[in-house]
C-alpha cells in the first residue's frame, strides 16, 4: 500500500482523543475530530480547537473541523482513528463504516481486541479488511492525558505503543503507512494488543479493594498514589500472572505489567510508587470498572475457559463487581464468543488472527 497520512478523523473527544487531534493538528495534520454528542466539543467547536499543556509544551491548537456528524467527519479522510473506550467500539464501527475511504486506515487507540467485533461489521457493509481497507489497533493509547477545562487537555507520557493489523498478515502494510504518524512497536497480532492493555491490571483488582473508600470520597480518590497498598500490589500481581499465562497458552511472548510500562517508556513507579503522576489530584473515574471488568477481566476469564487456564482472581473480580455495581459485567463484556473464537483451537486461533478467515 502505497499511502502517505495527510487526513485524519478522530473519533471521541474524550482526553485521548483530544489529545491526538491536538498534537497531530499541531505537526501539520489536516485533523476532523468527532463526537457522537454535542456537549463534550461545543466549547471546542466555539474557540476552534484545544490549549494542550503538559509533555508537550503550552499553546492552543487549531483543529481543522470539529463536528457531530460522522458522514462530514470521514469526508475524504485517509485515517480513521477511534479513541472510543471499548464499550463504544462497535457502535463507532457501525457508524464509521458506511463512509471508510477504500486504501485507508481505520485504527483502534487502546484496542482490547475490539478489531475483532469490527471485522463482521465492516464486512456486512461490504468492505473487505485484507484489501479495501486495513484495520488494526494499538495496546494503550498514544499519550496519557487528562482534560483540566473546557478547552484545555494536559498531556504526559507519550508512550510507544504495540499495534497490530487483523489479520496480521497486514502488520507490514500497517507499520509502513503509519510510519510517522505513530510511534509504535512490532505486535503479533489483535489478541496481543487486546489482552496487554495496561489498565486490566492496574484498574479492576485495586478498584474493587478500595471500593469502600472510593464509594465515600464519592470517587475523589487517587487510586494510583492512594489505593495502592502491598496488599493491593500482591493481588495486582496476581492477576498479571493469569493474564501471562493465558499468553503463554496463546503462544505468545508472556510480560510482565512492570516491563510492559518500561516497554511504553514509562516506569512501574506510575503504580507501586505514591505520588500523583499529572500533579493534580486525579481520581478514580467510573470507566475504571465499566470498561476495565467488561472488557479486561471478563477477557480474561471467558478466554480462560475456552483455554483451559485457570484464572481465579479475575473470576472472582468479574463476580464481586457485578453485584457491588448491579450489572452482570459477564453478560455485557467481550467474550470469546463475541471476539468469534468460541470452540477454536489454539492452533485455529492463530490461523484466524493471521489470515482473517476460518481455518478449513
């Protein structure tokens, strides 16, 4: 594929999304940036664009187009890039893929494997993933940020980050055209990507240890530099270890969440050192169980069992949160069947997340 990123879209301007349409914007890009509802960029749309301020220096940024309507947002865009949290992926997929630029680029920030739930929808609107358009996703977003005002996004860590194509026999075509764009590292493949999100090891377990406090300081708690404890580490380690194994049982290359974050270019100090990493008072946000249970742990769980792989604290998270928070997270999250891996081998697994299709 022979493409050079110039258009971009940005779909959800939450910090991540913000962020990304900032600093592209700002190195040159011609950015549209997207969001389903009109209250998160109405005060965004009023002054043009966004003040960054962080890692990357202080000063506003123009956004090229800032808009609602996702037919006007793909208009005549190269690259499609999602920063939806995981439960919105398939609604953005739906919506995105009626107007995807054939020999374009449609990318997940932070995936969680939800490449995989976009497959089927991309191809019931006729667009085939090997040679219309390549789909992919990354492990975690690009760079950490928070939204500290209307208009303002500071940003930090600019991390970089694992990405893969599906079918990753796509990862070279992938690599070349976003060579610039991002700065990434080599991922097998969406199954690698999707279970080594950061934040299904440090966000569930801690939350569900501190639930108590949290629900007090009516979630004005910092769960990073208050939350954790020893104790709390052990049981982060803990599930760091079922999510290794489940790699090992994949055949892929088991790590550690501490390498992982020495991998991003960060350091473990973020969670098993106090002190606030942004230098304000962060605080437990409510995705930290709405989409790090559903999406992570369930993940966990449910490829556990199609695995073999015993995965007890995980399953006990899944439980225990489902009924402090009233949701049967099981029911609603991303499973194997969902992912369309239930019954599969190892071995057809493998061949699915390379080639795109069944093996026969």
């Amino acid at each position: 594929m022979s493409l050079t990123i110039k258009r971009v879209a940005i779909l959800g301007a939450g910090p991540g999304g913000l962020a990304e349409a900032a600093l592209l914007s700002k190195h040159g890009y011609d950015v549209h940036l997207f969001n389903g509802s009109s209250n998160r960029i109405e005060a965004i749309s009023e002054v043009g664009g966004v003040t960054i301020e962080g890692d990357f220096g202080e000063e506003f940024v123009r956004i090229g187009k800032i808009t609602t309507d996702i037919e006007e947002a793909l208009f005549d865009r190269q690259l499609v890039f999602s920063f939806t949290p995981a439960n919105g992926q398939r609604q953005m997929a739906e919506l995105a893929a009626p107007f995807l630029k054939k020999g374009g680029v449609f990318l997940y920030a932070s995936g969680s494997a939800g490449s995989l739930e976009a497959y089927p929808i991309f191809s019931r609107q006729g667009i085939d993933v090997i040679d219309d358009v390549l789909l992919g996703e990354t492990l975690t977003l690009p760079q950490s940020a928070r939204v500290t005002g209307p208009t303002k996004v500071l940003i930090k860590f600019p991390w970089q980050t694992r990405m893969a194509a599906f079918p990753a026999k796509n990862n070279d075509r992938l690599y070349e055209v976003m060579e610039g764009v991002l700065d990434f590292r080599y991922s097998p493949n969406v199954l690698d990507t999707g279970i080594n999100n950061e934040n299904f090891i440090i966000h569930p377990g801690p939350i569900l240890l501190n639930y108590a406090a949290a629900e007090r300081a009516d979630g004005k708690l910092s769960l990073m530099s208050e939350g954790m404890t020893e104790g709390v580490l052990r049981c982060v380690d803990q599930i760091d270890s079922e999510k290794m194994a489940l790699q090992e049982a994949l055949g892929l290359q088991p790590i550690s969440i501490d390498s992982l974050y020495t991998e991003l270019g960060s350091s473990p100090a973020i969670y098993r050192e106090p002190g606030e990493n942004f230098g304000i008072k962060d605080r437990i946000w409510k995705r930290y169980i709405t989409e790090d249970v559903p999406y992570g742990t369930v993940l966990f769980s449910s490829l556990g069992k199609l695995l073999d792989v015993s995965t007890p604290v995980s399953d006990a998270i899944n439980i225990l949160l489902s009924v402090v928070e009233k949701t049967d997270f099981y029911a609603e999250g991303r499973t194997v069947e969902k992912l369309g891996l239930a019954g599969l081998s190892v071995d057809e697994i493998g061949y699915f997340l390379q080639h795109g299709v069944y093996q026969s």
